[in-house]
C-alpha cells in the first residue's frame, strides 16, 4: 500500500507515502514527459521519490505543488531546473513563512532536524491566479484554485482524459482535515465548487487512500457542519457547541480558531 506507484487512471499513478501517510502524483504523457504532483517534505524525500519516478518514465518534467505546506513542497529543489508550478500564493507564504514552517517541524520533530536542515526551500517559479492548463506530453492536465480552504492557495489537479482529480488537502481521508491555517468558513464551497465543475470518481486526497464523489460530498457536508457551529459558537459561547464537533476536539479547537478570526475581520 505504501511507497509504490498505483495506476488511478492511464498513465497516471499515485505513491502514498508512510511518511505523514501524503499523496504524491505522476502524470506520463505520451512522450515520457511527466507531471509530479508534489514533491514531498526534503531533499531526502524528494530523493526518494525522483528514484520511483524513474522507474516509471525516464522523461523530462514538470512539478506542480498543490499548497504550500512544507510537506507537500519541501522537496522542490531537487526537480529543479525543471518549471515549478503553483498558485501566486503559495509562492508568496513559501517566501515569507517557509523559514517559519522549517522551525516548527524541527521544534515538533526535532530527530528530523539535520534532514530539515539540509532543505533549500524553492518556492514555484510559475504561478496563476485562477487557472492554467499544461501540456504533458501531449496531455492537457488543467490546474485550478476555486477558493480559500485548506489553505489560502490550494490547487486542483485535473487530468481530464484519464478521468482523475487531484484535490490535494481540500480532500483528506484516514485523518480528520488539518485546519491549523486553514478557512473553515470557505472550505465547504470551495470544495463543492471544485466537485460541481470535475464529475470525475477518482479523487486522490492530499492524505490517504484515494476516494470517491461520495466520500468527498460526505467530507464537505462535515465541513459545512464546523462552518455552521463555529459560527454560533461565535454568537452563542463556545462551551455548549464544542461536543457537537465531527472531529476530534483538538481538531475542533483549531477550526474555531480559525473561524473566529475570519469573523472578528
């Protein structure tokens, strides 16, 4: 299950990783030119994963980061010179927070200090605003960002004529959604808008084992739940509310906090 490519759709795999249990993606065109989607949280990671990619296609490629947590992008550097796509956001907290994200995970895992060390953060050197399209070898691959939500600059990965979308930390399976930066007021209408527009089945998560509409539909209908209770928490004092959470309660904590401050501004 772990740390091996799986056909999701033609010539398109995702590798889920025991490491923070991510999602890396890979799309071949025709000519062996490959899409990786995400490129892990280091150099030795992004290593690792350069290694699975060449067992899959000994091609030129592109990179795409889905948002800018240090898990999903750490790893840019060893793609380089290679075109580094991702929302104009995501270049821009990678610039002014990545040094911020470094500190954190050494403090939360400090016997991955020397490999977080080791790390020159690379924000994407190609940016958008809404949308971009790609061509993969062939393969028109469209990249979109349909709002605030996991973070302020997720994108969506569409491959159209394989049938797969991936949804990055919009989607998230075997754990609950990570809210620590996130926009609970948001998050369920950008995820509804990106599932109105993408009929596709297959939804690789940022996290965890790849999914359905209807899972992603049950998803969004939990996150429109914190939505409606952190706002009456808001009004109506949070201790009566908190219990009622769909997720944990340190979860739950983070996701008021943020809504209050998107509701004080």
């Amino acid at each position: 299950m772990y740390d091996t490519w799986h056909e999701v759709g033609d010539r398109v795999y995702v590798r889920r990783h025991r490491s923070f249990d991510m999602n890396t993606g890979l799309v071949v065109g025709d000519d062996g030119h490959c899409l990786v989607i995400d490129t892990r949280s280091s150099h030795r990671e992004a290593a690792d994963l350069i290694e699975a990619v060449r067992t899959i296609t000994p091609g030129p490629w592109t990179v795409v980061n889905s948002h800018a947590h240090f898990d999903h992008c750490f790893g840019n550097a060893l793609f380089r010179p290679a075109e580094i796509w991702g929302h104009v956001r995501c270049a821009e907290e990678l610039e002014s927070h990545g040094e911020q994200q470094r500190a954190n995970m050494i403090e939360y895992r400090p016997e991955r200090r020397e490999e977080l060390e080791e790390v020159t953060i690379v924000p994407p050197d190609q940016t958008f605003a809404v949308t971009a399209s790609l061509d993969i070898g062939g393969r028109m691959v469209h990249l979109r960002h349909f709002g605030l939500g996991h973070s302020s600059n997720d994108v969506v990965v569409h491959v159209p004529d394989a049938g797969v979308v991936f949804a990055g930390d919009l989607v998230e399976e075997g754990a609950p959604p990570a809210f620590a930066d996130s926009y609970p007021l948001d998050w369920p209408a950008t995820l509804a808008a990106m599932l109105a527009e993408m009929p596709e089945d297959v939804i690789v998560p940022g996290h965890g084992a790849v999914v359905d509409r209807a899972y992603a539909w049950a998803q969004h209908d939990e996150l429109a739940l914190v939505a409606d209770l952190a706002k009456r928490a808001h009004v109506e004092g949070l201790r009566d509310l908190i219990g009622r959470f769909p997720y944990a309660e340190d979860i739950s904590q983070q996701a008021i906090v943020r809504a209050f401050r998107q509701l004080d501004a």
